[in-house]
C-alpha cells in the first residue's frame, strides 16, 4: 500500500468540522462532565480547531481563564464565532504551535487537550513541551478515541476494511487512530505523576435512537465516509468495498443493530 | 481452515475451571453488583457449571429461592462443594437441560444465565424457550464476554491471531465468543420487553495491577493460553506463532501495557 497523495487530517473541511461539532453536541456530558477548573485557573486548551469542544470546556468552567490555541488561523476564527454565539467571555483564541510554544515555562495550572494527539507524529514530545508549560501541581487532561475500539452488529468485514482504510490514511499523515489506548503510558513517558485513565464507552442499541443518529450515523459513519476519496486515490481499496463498507456501518443503525466506540481521558499532575 | 477434532467447551476441564473461578472472584462486582432478587422469588439459574457465578449470585439474592441447572452432574458436584464451603444455603441444583426443560411453564419469577450463551448453536431458541419458564412479568438477565472487544498495547497481530483461534475453535464448537454485542437484539426477537442491556469494560494499565494479574494474564491470556493444543491440531496456527501471540498478550500487562475487554449484560421482561 502506498501512502496517499493529499494527506488526510480530519477537522479542516467544512463537513468535518459540522461532524466535530455534532460529536461534541452528542458526547460533551459523556466526555467533559468531570472536568471543571477552580475559579481563577489559567487553563490552556491546545489545538482547539473550531471550538468544538471549547464551549463546553469553558461552560464547565466558567471562572477559570481559557487560553485556547490552534495552527490554523481559519480555525481559531471559526471558533471565536462559536464561543460569542454561545455567550462565552472566558476564552482567548491564540494562534500558536506547540512545539514552538510562545509561553514561558510554567505558566498555566492546568492543561487540556483533546482529539489533537491522534493527528501529531511526536505525542509524547509534545506531552513533555506540555509539562514544562504547567506550574508544578498543574494538571493535564487528555481525551482520545479509538478507532480499533470500533465493533458492531452484524458483523462485517467489509465494514472492518473500511474502517482500516480511515487508520492508514491516519498513519501515513503521521498519526495514530489508535491512540486512546495508549494515554497511560504516553503520559507515563512524558514524566506526570499520578496518572489516571479511564475509558468512556458509547454503546448503542436501538433503545438510543438519539445516539443511532448522533453517533453511529453522523459521527463515526460520516467519519468513515469522508475519507473515501483519500482511500480510493491511495489504492488502499476498491470504490465498492469500500462503499459496501459503509452501508454496512449504516445497517448497524437499524432496529436490531449495535456499535460499540471507546474514547478515553486521562490525567496527569506535574511534579511539585 | 478445518474444524478441530476434538470440540473446545471451556468451563469442562480441571484448569478451566479454576480459570472461570478467577475470573468470577475479579470480576464480580462488575458484573453481579446490580442484580439482586427480592425476597421469596424464584430464580432459576442456567447452565451454573461449576458455580462460578452461583455463590455471588446466592449472596446478593440471600433470601430468593435458587434453582441452579447444568448439564454435567460433575459440575453440578463441584457447585454444590463450592457453595456448601461458602455457607451457601437458599440453592437447589438440578441436572437439566434447557432444550428439554423438566420445568413447568411460568415457573419463575426471574432467570439468571451468565456465560452460556456463548457455548449455544441455538440462543435465541433458548431464550424463548426460558420465556416460557418465566412468569408474566418475571425478568431474565443475560451476562457474556465478547472477544472481539479486546484490544491492547502493544499492538500485536500474533495476538490477535492466537485471539482469532479461540474465537475460530467456539464457532466450529458452534458458539459464538463474538456474542456479548448481540444481546440487545437476541432479548429482542426472543419476546422480550423493556430491554437494556449496558457494557461492562475491563480496563486494565499498571495503575491497577490486582486486574493485570488476575485479569489480563490471569483471565484473558490464561484463556487464550488453554486452546493452544486444540488450535494447532486444528491447523488454525503454527505453534511458533501461538507462543508469540500468547507471549504478546503477556506483555500487555508490563508496565507500559494497556488491556480492554468488555462483558454486556442484558435484562429482558416478559409481557405481564
């Protein structure tokens, strides 16, 4: 297999960042109901995008100041229209690369990343640039999903092929879709102390219509379903394997189907 | 690839059980926690084997009024030691078989089958079967593993072949260790009403070594570990690359390894 000519990163198209939008919508309680920063915290949120998940973060902690950066300039705009609209007065948008940091050593209490160590060649370097910009005692959180945590009923390879296809095209960009398991030790390496990990199952039937729709459908199936074109230009698959693939994700959302996807956050604190 | 000579039934050799012990002592809570029946209701009990799940369920339920079945009178005089040396009092056991119930029709007031399902060519059959067994209202609930939820770090393709064996060997047994997904639309078109069923995941880093040991090497690998000489004699693998695989889920549980597993449990009514 050879690796494809335009590289895929999700979250800079216009349709992926609807769908980043709707996971945020369908998954925030899920995800962020357990993370609240004190009043007065400086937090910083790395590789925000278009702030899909920097309303809730910021709901959730509505006397901590936000710091939230991104790479992308059109993000980071798209994202201070979301946080106005949404009433949100704590956050200020910086564009800002991580391994580039324009911040002094130890200069935020708390750290909060999510869905941005998936896309990076180096997590556990940008983990430890992380930790030197926390004051000791700060905390870094992480949330991660899993594509290989991905398994449905029925059944169906073809389903699994097409799944493969959006993991290697993840990889050839240099990132891992796989790396939800791997937090514990990424933060393990990176030198946080008391690291805790806990995984965040969506599990749904029929009984969760909501979550037919919002996730199975519209997060993870549309995911899937954005990267055709990348996958058929890398020859990683036929255009009717890989559209018999996704129906077959789609059948999973019928009356006696089930998809199961784990995400998982961690935490780490840093060294007093 | 060709069916094994002799079946694989885990649950029917000295070294299994022990195994299925274990895995009851690790895991109970997880699993047995929620189900407690009130007093003076009947249960029955399906397929109790060794009883494994028997005097975790007994304990929960003190005063409901137990009939355990299996198959295997020496299972059953296993069970009955087991739970005689745990002081166990309110369980009956009987030598059954749910395919030619000795029972009368509404019988029970709840049903309780844990790790069966998995080992039948017939389950929804067998659930209606159980329905019939019930009283108008009466519950039944439904645990099972599936192994195509494990997944790990290290990534390792020799264990998930050596993984593939096992799950291979049940399916030419004419199980299904793919099953746990399956129990919301298996309850369903067995009859059921009201049905919920909710993962329970096994998530396993160093920070909790008690489920490294007694879960990930001790449950898992152990299991996987007990089809080496039926996969091979199967010609489903090369010895060399099930030893591999086997040594590849062993190294999930160092200190940088990861472990997820995860059981579903189902709860069905039956139409008052």
């Amino acid at each position: 297999m050879q690796a494809p000519n335009r590289v895929y990163v999700h979250g800079y198209d216009p349709l992926e960042s609807t769908r980043l939008q709707d996971q945020a919508r369908t998954l925030s309680e899920l995800l962020h109901a357990d993370t609240s920063y004190p009043p007065g915290s400086s937090v910083l949120e790395v590789g925000c995008g278009v702030g899909a998940q920097t309303v809730t973060l910021a709901r959730n902690s509505p006397d901590a100041k936000i710091t939230s950066i991104d790479l992308s300039a059109t993000s980071l705009a798209q994202a201070r229209v979301k946080t106005e609209a949404a009433g949100i007065t704590n956050v200020l948008f910086q564009q800002a690369d991580i391994f580039a940091s324009p911040f002094d050593a130890e200069s935020f209490d708390h750290i909060f990343v999510c869905f941005v160590l998936e896309h990076l060649t180096r997590p556990a370097e940008a983990l430890a640039i992380l930790g030197r910009l926390l004051k000791p005692g700060g905390t870094i959180t992480l949330i991660e999903g899993d594509h290989g945590s991905a398994y449905f009923y029925p059944l169906s390879d073809a389903a699994q092929a097409a799944i493969n296809c959006q993991i290697h095209l993840q990889r050839a960009a240099g990132g891992n879709a796989l790396i939800g398991r791997q937090l514990y030790p990424l933060l393990r390496q990176s030198g946080f102390d008391d690291v805790r990990v806990s995984p965040r199952m969506v599990y749904v039937d029929s009984s969760r219509p909501d979550l037919m729709d919002g996730f199975t459908r519209k997060t993870f199936t549309a995911m899937i379903e954005g990267v055709r074109e990348a996958a058929i230009r890398a020859k990683l698959i036929e255009p009717d394997a890989f559209d018999s693939g996704v129906a077959a994700l789609y059948r999973t959302a019928e009356a006696d189907g089930v998809f199961c996807y784990t995400f998982f956050k961690g935490t780490g604190q840093k060294r007093r």
